[in-house]
C-alpha cells in the first residue's frame, strides 16, 4: 500500500526560494494540485519540472494564464455565435435545417485533424507554436465568412476555424491541468469560454436587428479579436519551443508523438465517449435554443436571441461558482448531482410551454452543465501522465466535437 508522502529528488537552486534537496511532498495535501499517480507512471521529467508551478510562479505564468483566457474567450464567442446566426444564415441562403446545420459539422473536421497532429505540433514548435499558429487559422477563417461568400465556401472554411480551435482547446487545458490548483483554474478558464459564449449572441443580435447589418459583418470582429489573440499568446509563450516542450515531457528524449499511446488509455475513450453526449448537448442547445424559441415558443428575434445568452451565462456562472464547490466535494459526486439536477431542468423547459419558463429553464441548465467539462480535462489530468495530456485532451475534445456534429 503506497505512503501518505511521495519524496522528490530536486536539484537544490539558490534562485528558487521553495526547493531544496529533499521535498516531503504530501499528496493527500495537494488535491488541489493535480498530479499523475507516480507509483503508477513513474516520476515522469514534467512532473517534477511542474511539481511547484502555479498560476502566478514562475511570475511569468500570470501573463500566460491572461493570454490564455482572452483565447478561450474568443473560443467561446466562436461556439456561441452560432445560435444566435443560424436563423439568418438559413434566410440569407434559403437553406434547410439540414443544409444548415453543416456549419456544425465542418468544424468537428478540423478538431479531428488537431487531435490527429496537435502533440507533433508541439514537439516540433512548441506551446510558441500553438499560440501563433491556432489563431492564425482562425484569422484566416473568419476573413473568408466575413466576405460574404457562397454557403459551401462558409463550410469549408469553418473546417479551418476548428482546426484554431481544437489546437488551442488541447494546448492550454493540458497547460492548466499541471499546474496547482486546477480546478479551480479550469472553472476560471471555461467560465471565460462561456462568457465570450454569453456575449457574442448579444453582439451578433444586435449587429443584425438593431443596426441592421448583414450575419457576416459578425465575422470582422471575431477576425480582429483572433489577430489580437496572436499577439497576446505569441508574447506570453515566447520561450516555450518544440526542444523545451520535448526536454519537459520525454523521458527518455525519444520523439515520436504520444497520440498512439494515449489512445491505448481506456481513459481517454471513456472520457472521449462523455465528452461526445456532454458536447453534443451544450452545443445543440446553445446552437439551436433561439430557432426554436422563435418557431416553437413564438417569442420576437430579440428576445429569442438572448435565451442564447441566459443560457451561456448560467454555464458560466456555474463553471466559475461550482468550480470552487466541486472540489469540496468531489468530482465523482458533483457530478452526478449536476447530471441530475440538469435532467430536472431539462424536463421543464420541454413540457412547459411556455417562453418565460423556457428561457430560466435553459439557463439554469446552462449552469449545472457548465462545470461538466472541466471536471472531465481534471480526471484526464489526474489518471494520465502530463506527456499524454495534449494528446488525450485533443482527442476527447474531437470526440466531443462529434457530439455537436450530430
């Protein structure tokens, strides 16, 4: 049976106020800091050199925790803005439900390439990489949208998006998932993923029934947000390249990708297949919540167009608030009070027909579904050595982006 401490080796560094030769590192006192089982894995190289980081040591980390907020803020704006355009982009092109619900599917193609090339990416260029190649796809994209161009031209090119997307939805939850403190730092995380959710549909409405501009113009925000994203993260992981990311998670140097090896991890399947129903739900509620307020609830364009963003702030509301109170009382159980409560909600907004009970309903689902997520990265981070994280994240968040295709 394993002891209560785990001593680390570390090298003694007169520089680092917190190390010496032998650090009695309790586990039972670090929940909060999310570790791989090292009786399992071994002391991997990464876990050491992270056994002590948080988000504001090294002080660089404070800058690199604000880059990667401001980009899962524009992740979220990305996902939550389609609800709100969808009922636009179906008049504007004369399409179907079914042609028009392609604008979910070809994502779901570029999360798939970025789970398949995510982890090379970083071992050739590092996290350096990411932050500058992500969201240069995602520029790239929404200049494409924003000029109007002919619906199979708007598909194709959201594939693109996806692939920014899924890069950056791996990279910075696995970046998150080793240092102290994660649950709590994911919450923070996804509640900005839900913010930039719970703004854009207000934006967008609002762009397209008070100012009376084309769905598209939407899109030269997001490109200017996406351009700014590079600068920020390009900046703040500078000094995180391809040899660095290597030298931390290899063992023993060896170069080959962990994508192979994570998929062999029943965790990873496990999680990938929740993910797949947890996605698929958000998304469709949040993609199609103002069509059927509109056409089933009969409620005015604007007023359907902000259940989108009741529903967006209550995942947000619920990832920052129950973020803190999941860990108190664990994942497990959380959980599944969550996925109950959620059920419950569900229920009310289905059978009561009515617009006002409709909209609080959805949104207080939005808040018991919102901490769902993140606490699935943290059981990845828990049960997978940190070399696997990115390959294991990037594929469950492919997986998911299955869910919301479907």
């Amino acid at each position: 049976m394993a002891s209560a401490t785990t001593v680390i080796d570390m090298p003694e560094d007169s520089h680092n106020p917190i190390t010496s030769n032998n650090v009695s590192i309790p586990l039972e006192d670090r929940s909060s800091s999310v570790q791989p089982n090292l009786e399992t894995f071994g002391p991997t190289s990464g876990t050491v050199a992270n056994a002590f980081e948080r988000w504001d040591y090294p002080r660089i980390n404070t800058y690199r925790l604000a880059a990667i907020f401001f980009a899962f803020l524009n992740f979220g704006m990305n996902d939550g803005s389609y609800g709100a355009l969808v009922p636009y982009i179906e008049a504007d092109y004369g399409l179907s439900y079914t042609v028009t619900s392609l604008v979910f599917l070809s994502p779901f193609a570029g999360y798939t390439i970025a789970a398949l090339f995510s982890d090379r990416l970083h071992l050739f260029f590092g996290r350096r990489g990411v932050a500058i190649f992500g969201p240069s796809c995602k520029v790239i994209a929404y200049v494409v949208v924003a000029a109007h161009p002919p619906y199979p031209a708007v598909v194709a090119i959201l594939a693109l998006a996806g692939l920014g997307n899924g890069l950056v939805d791996a990279a910075w939850n696995a970046w998150i998932g080793n240092l102290a403190h994660t649950n709590q730092l994911l919450g923070l995380l996804h509640g900005f993923y839900g913010l930039g959710a719970t703004i854009s549909p207000l934006i967008a409405t609002s762009m397209i029934t008070k100012a009376h501009w084309g769905w598209w113009t939407f899109f030269y925000l997001m490109a200017a947000l996406a351009a700014l994203d590079i600068a920020t993260g390009a900046v703040a992981f500078w000094s995180e390249t391809g040899a660095k990311y290597a030298d931390v998670n290899r063992v023993d140097g060896e170069k080959k990708g962990m994508t192979r090896q994570a998929l062999k991890q029943k965790v990873t399947w496990i999680c990938a297949l929740f993910l797949l129903c947890y996605v698929g739900l958000e998304v469709s509620l949040g993609g199609w919540i103002v069509n059927f307020m509109i056409r089933v609830r009969h409620g005015e364009p604007f007023s359907s167009g902000m259940t989108a963003t009741g529903f967006w702030l209550g995942v947000t509301v619920g990832r920052v608030i129950l973020g803190f109170i999941t860990p108190k009382v664990g994942e497990r159980l959380a959980v599944s009070v969550y996925l109950l409560v959620s059920v419950g909600c569900e229920l009310v907004f289905w059978l009561v027909p009515q617009f006002i009970v409709s909209a609080v309903a959805v949104s207080l689902l939005g808040f018991f579904i919102g901490p769902i997520f993140p606490s699935t990265v943290l059981a990845v981070t828990k049960l997978l050595p940190s070399e696997m994280h990115v390959a294991a994240i990037g594929f469950s968040a492919a997986i998911g982006g299955g869910g919301a295709a479907l």
